[in-house]
C-alpha cells in the first residue's frame, strides 16, 4: 500500500485553523482526507463537525472525509486509521492532524520517524503554521510556543490581514523571515488557500532544493554574512513587549529567541569531521534545534549531499551529481532557540577540508 501522505497544522490559538479545515473538509477537491484533531483533553472546539462525545469517534463525512478527535496517543489513533483503510473500513487519501493552539509540533513530527509502525504507513508531507497578523506581535513577543511554530513550519500562511495595515503586515512578514528563512510566506482570507498550496509540499524530503527566501540571502550579503557573528540586536531590552514595529529598518526583530542563520562554505567538507561535529551539536542542543537543513558539498562524492532534522532527529542522504559548471557551495540553514552561532560556525569551519 502506498504510504498515507500526512501534514501538521499548527498555529496560534485563534489563528483561523478551524476556518481552514473546514474549508479543506467541506470543498469539492475530489481528496477523502481524514482530519486527527489533536486535543489533549481540552473541550472540542469542532462541536459543530464533530457532534459526538465519546472518547474517539470516527465521524464520515458527505464528501468522504473523515473527522476523528483524540484524547489519548496520537500513534494509536494514527494506526487504527491505517488499520482499517487496509481492511477497506475507510476510505482516505491522506491526513491532516490539527494540533492545539499552544502544542509544540516537534514532537508530534518525531512520531512519524521514531515510530516504525507509523513510518511503514505513513509519509510526513509537511508543517503548516497559521499566523493571526493582528495578534501575532503580541503573541511572538510573549509565548514561546508562538516562536517554535513559527521556527518549524515549511509554510506560514498568515490571516487576518484585513484587520491591520499593510505596514504592521510587511514588519510581521520581515519578522516571520528572520525567524525562518526556508518556509514560503502566503495570505490567507477567510481560510481561502489553494490546496496546491497546502499538500505535497514535500517539506521532509530529502531533495536537492534548499529553499531560503532570496531576500533573506540579499541581506545576508550585505554584511551579514556568516564571518561577521551577528550582534544581536536589541537583546538588552527586558521589555520584549515594546519591541515590535518601531520601523528601525531591518533589525529591530532580532531579539526573538526563535533565529535562523544560513551558512556557506566554497571549500568542501571532511565527511568524517562534519559527521562527528554534527552528532555533538545534536546531541547537546538538540531539544533547542527546530529545523535544520544543508545540501553539502562534500570530499570525496560527485553527488550532493543532503542532510536534515528536527530536533535530534538527522538524516541523510545522497542527492543528484554536482552539474557540470554548477558552484559546488555549501548551504545550510539552521533554525532554533538561542543557538550558539559562533560554536556551530567554528565547528562548521573546522570540518572543512
């Protein structure tokens, strides 16, 4: 059976996930897509889909969606789907789990890789992030969990932008970049998102693209780059609150936690010391690492080698020949809490060749 493609949507509570499920669910896409909403015991904000309240209950859909509410282990919910589609019980394309408005979607993506009954069923597509642009200032500055949704995302659909000015949109947009350089930023109204724009976006594989929005890479170059150890700005402020939107050009967003740093390299790495660096670094700040990604040129292999992970979780792989006349470049991102730039760019320096 071919695996079950599955996407995490997670964003800030009040951000509009509901508006947009709904519209997923209730739309003629020709797609039987089964929802796993991820509650953790709270009260069901679905009572109007979801009409029973049982401990887990299954709900058919007239399109042929399918709605189920957990309230215990997602794995067991997750393999019961997979059980009875096998069986011919129901009958889905794919599945999007909701999270709670303040979980951290780390863990529920690790479930897809550490769990080899869930691996053998089911294929991570992507984590989508819904950003509330009127709330989002506010909620950045003060939630952490705000932060991290951002920093894992592999798209950020932002909502509500009718409700403030196209300025207060364009600082949230800087800010969200910053934050996370490699995941595509798009409006939503009204939960009205192409749904080309929300599945397949194959935001786990292992492929040769790195996507880093190419504004950030501008300024990057100016002066920014990766020698330079960034001061960090703003990060003397106790008043995390009064940070935002003072129009100070580009870096008055620096002090969120949750950054991004991109490192090049031209010379290629030593397979055998990027692996050791590598490990260390997971290991020790794994918990604080949300996203990372590379594709590497590497001693040793005509082929590029690609490498990313969440948390402790790392894979790699290799990925197509180098192109004749193709740069051969070094690039990674790395997205995290308060990581150790200069650690993790000394390191990096030292695998070189």
């Amino acid at each position: 059976m071919a695996l079950i493609p599955a996407t995490i949507l997670t964003g800030f509570l009040g951000s509009g996930k509901t508006t947009l499920l709904k519209r997923v669910l209730t739309e003629a896409h020709g797609q039987k897509i089964a929802v796993v909403e991820n509650e953790f015991g709270e009260e069901n904000i679905d009572s109007d889909i979801l009409v029973t309240e049982s401990k887990e209950q299954i709900v058919q859909m007239s399109n042929g969606c399918i709605c189920c509410t957990i309230r215990e282990d997602l794995r067991e919910t997750l393999q019961l789907l997979a059980a009875k589609k096998r069986k011919g019980l129901l009958d889905f394309d794919r599945v999007v789990i909701e999270t709670t408005g303040l979980a951290d979607p780390g863990p529920v993506a690790q479930t897809f890789f550490m769990d080899d009954e869930i691996a053998e069923s089911y294929l991570l597509d992507s984590i989508i992030t819904l950003v509330d642009a009127k709330h989002a200032p506010q909620q950045l500055n003060d939630r952490q969990e705000a932060r991290r949704q951002v920093g894992f995302a592999d798209r950020l659909f932002i909502s509500k932008t009718d409700l403030v000015g196209e300025e207060e949109t364009e600082a949230l947009i800087h800010r969200l970049k910053h934050m996370n350089p490699r995941a595509p930023i798009e409006r939503a109204h009204f939960g009205e998102v192409p749904l080309e724009g929300f599945f397949d976006l194959r935001g786990f594989n292992l492929n040769a693209k790195l996507d880093i929005d190419p504004d950030f890479l501008k300024e990057d170059e100016h002066g920014h780059e990766h020698h330079d150890h960034d001061h960090e700005h703003g990060e003397h402020c106790d008043h995390p609150s009064h940070q935002h939107g003072h129009g100070h050009g580009h870096h008055h967003h620096h002090d969120d936690d949750v950054k991004s740093f991109v490192y090049k390299a031209d010379r290629p790495f030593d397979p055998a010391r990027l692996e050791d660096f590598l490990g260390a670094i997971v290991n020790i700040y794994g918990p604080r690492m949300l996203r990372y990604k590379g594709v590497l040129h590497m001693q040793g292999t005509e082929r590029k080698v690609i490498f990313q992970g969440v948390h402790q979780l790392m894979g790699s792989d290799l990925g197509p020949q180098w192109a004749e006349g193709e740069a051969r470049t070094s690039r990674m991102v790395f997205i995290g809490i308060d990581l150790p730039r200069d650690i993790l760019v000394q390191g990096l320096e030292q695998c070189l060749v």
